[in-house]
C-alpha cells in the first residue's frame, strides 16, 4: 500500500505552454525522481491521464500491470517526447507513410505500431514483435518526458476495464494506494484515447478509432490505397490485443439508445423511474423535457459538437457510478470523425445496444 501523493501544475503554465518551466517545478522534479527509481507516476495527457513507468525496465513495467490489475497480454503505448527517442527504440526503416504522419500529428493524439528494436523488454509490448509508440502534446507530459530523458510506458491510468480517467480525481479514486504519485494538470482535453494505427505497405488499419480521425489521415495520405477501421467482429484474433477486453465499462449497466427507440422505452415504468439515467444529446434533451420523464435526464451535449461530448463522455459515466442508478441510457451520435470513436468506446461499455 502507498499513501498515494497528488502534486498540482498550476494551469497558467499549462496553459502557455510553458514546458522548460513546468519542467522545474516540485511536482516534475519529484515525478522524475520517482520514474528513475522504477516507480509509477499518474500524469496527464492531452486524450486521458496515463501511469507511467520507464519503458525499458522490466520491474517498473511490471508495477503497471500490478496496479491496474491489466491482463499481461495487452501491451502498452510507450510515449516519447522527441524524435529521436523513436530511433532508440524501434527498427529502421520506417515507412515515408509513417514519416508523413509523424511530421503531421506528433505532438499529439495518434499512436503507430513499429517493429521493436530488442531492448524494449517483453513485459512492455505483451511478447509482441512490434512496439506502439506516441509523441503526447500536453506540457507535462512532455515536460515530466523530457526531465527523466526516458521514453515511458503509460496506459490509461485507470483500473483496468474501467472508464479512462480524464481529471487526478479520476485516477485517485481508482488507484489511490496502489501508486505513489499522481501529477494533477486539470482536464484533459480530448477526452478519449489515441488513434492506433498500423501501417502495412499501402495499407492502413485503425486498430482503435480516435481524435486522429480517418478523414485526417486519408488527407495526408492521399495516394494510400486502403484506410481500413478494424472491428473487432471481422477478426477472429484481434490485431491489438487491448481490443479483446471488455473495457471503459461503469458498474451501472449501460444501455445505448436511438433516439427513434426512445419512445417505446418510456413507456416502460421498469425503466421509466427515478433509479434510470437518460444521458442524451442537447438536441433530445430538449425536446424530453416537457414530456412526463421520471428518469433523471443528462444532457451530454449537441451532436453538432461531437469533440465536446467526447470531452465530458468519461467524466459523466464515472459520475453517473458514483450515483447507484439501476440503469444508465445513453444515446447513440453519428459515427463521424470523432463520433466514431465515442461510439467504439460506448459500444464497449455497453450491455445492450436498442
Ligand atoms: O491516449 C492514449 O493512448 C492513452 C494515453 C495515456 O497516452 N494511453 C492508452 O493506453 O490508452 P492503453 O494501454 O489504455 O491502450 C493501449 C492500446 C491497447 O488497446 C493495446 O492493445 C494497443 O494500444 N497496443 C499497444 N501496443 C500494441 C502493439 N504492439 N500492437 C497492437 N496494439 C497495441
Ligand atoms: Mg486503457
């Protein structure tokens, strides 16, 4: 058990942008240590906050598997914060593609898989032959990167199988005694994951849907051939292993609703009660709220701004838990730029979809 410490980056730096100064505060200096010592640190990204360890110790690597109580085979993301920690830790060459890429979104939300070079340890890549890596474009995530001069392996920094924390709350309440640090920078931005992509020849999977939308990269890319969402049902072995794993689920048992089902369900006093959450879009809010509604009504957003909704997603899930509601119904969006990778999300966490 630790007695898990929180250390606040005051949002003014953030805000700026001030990395070299983020870098000198208490609370990165204090970080670094901890990494160098083969101890985990909760720190925030621009998508979720991630648990960090140095990618290449096995030890360290271990303690993350530990605390989220992760499935060994599920390998982690390891996150740089300049390029040419990349060529430390993967195979040359690397694809034009993938350069292209690279120049385009890091810093940022888009993970690629390369082969790995030997010395990133097997706990880190699941015994896999490849390596994720990610360039994240928060400041202390740079700035806590920068200072140890390591890369960092980090998932989400959440229990496994449970909603991706998006504020240190979030984390602490999940992890709180299982890890010695957590570095609180507010809110993050994004909200959901990064993009994972492979890149095979001229042809691209999207092994997780996220703010790096497909219409972002088939821009960049405008000669590739095929830009190719993965699901999960067309595979038999999962491309990444994270994908076989029920995840993002709250306790409350969650069911997804279109909007057109929505009226024959409120008809139903079993699920038409006080113990229901309705979380709906602001353009089916509105027209709910002078209807005869018993169930508490949410409104997560428009859908005409689908980068908000996926902003609040997680952080509304986790609270509605905090509530012991019987039931939580949520409302579908268009699976659309970063529609898609709500829906990949609430499809995951969801036991019925209507
Ligand atoms: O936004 C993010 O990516 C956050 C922040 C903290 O950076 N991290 C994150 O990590 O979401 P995690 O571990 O929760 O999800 C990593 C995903 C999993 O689905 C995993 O299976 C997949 O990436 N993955 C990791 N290495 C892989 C590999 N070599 N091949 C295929 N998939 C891989
Ligand atoms: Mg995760």
């Amino acid at each position: 058990m630790y007695k898990t410490k929180i250390l606040k980056v005051k949002q003014k730096l953030i805000k700026e942008n001030k990395i070299k100064k983020i870098k000198d505060t208490e609370a990165i200096k204090t970080a670094a240590e901890y990494i160098l010592n083969n101890q985990l640190v909760a720190f925030p990204t621009e998508t979720v906050y991630g648990l960090g360890a140095n990618a290449l110790e096995s030890e360290a690597v271990n303690k993350i598997f530990v605390a989220k109580g992760r499935p060994a085979d599920n390998p982690l993301i390891v996150h740089i914060s300049n390029k040419r920690q990349l060529f430390k830790i993967v195979k040359q060459p690397i694809s034009e593609s993938a350069h292209k890429l690279i120049d385009t979104f890091w810093p940022g939300p888009l993970t690629l898989i390369f082969n790995k070079r030997e010395r990133i340890p097997g706990l880190t890549t699941a015994d896999l032959s490849t390596v994720a890596v990610r360039m994240p474009s928060h400041p202390v995530a740079l700035a806590l990167i920068g200072a140890t001069e390591l890369a960092l392996a980090a998932p989400s920094a959440n229990s496994s199988g449970f909603p991706s924390p998006t504020q240190a709350v979030h984390v602490y309440n999940d992890l709180n005694g299982k890890i010695p640090l957590i570095i609180d920078g507010g809110i993050c931005n994004i909200g959901v994951e990064s993009t994972v992509i492979e890149i095979k020849e001229n042809k691209i999977d999207i092994l997780r849907p996220g703010a790096v939308t497909k219409e972002m990269i088939s821009e960049v890319l405008k000669d590739c051939s095929t830009i190719n969402l993965v699901s999960e049902s067309e595979e038999n072995k999962p491309k990444s292993p994270g994908m076989k794993y029920k995840h993002y689920a709250p306790n409350t048992p969650l069911w997804i609703f279109n909007k057109a089902k929505l009226k024959s369900l409120l008809k139903d006093s079993k699920i038409n009660n006080k113990n229901t959450a309705i979380v709906a879009t602001t353009q089916t809010a509105v027209h709910l709220k002078n209807k005869d509604i018993k169930a508490e009504l949410i409104d997560m957003g428009s859908k005409d701004n689908l980068a908000k909704i996926a902003y609040s997603l997680f952080s509304i899930l986790r609270d509605l838990d905090l509530r012991e509601f019987n039931l939580v119904l949520i409302e579908e969006v268009p699976s659309k730029g970063i529609g898609e990778a709500i829906m990949n999300r609430l499809k995951k966490a969801a036991i019925k979809i209507i």
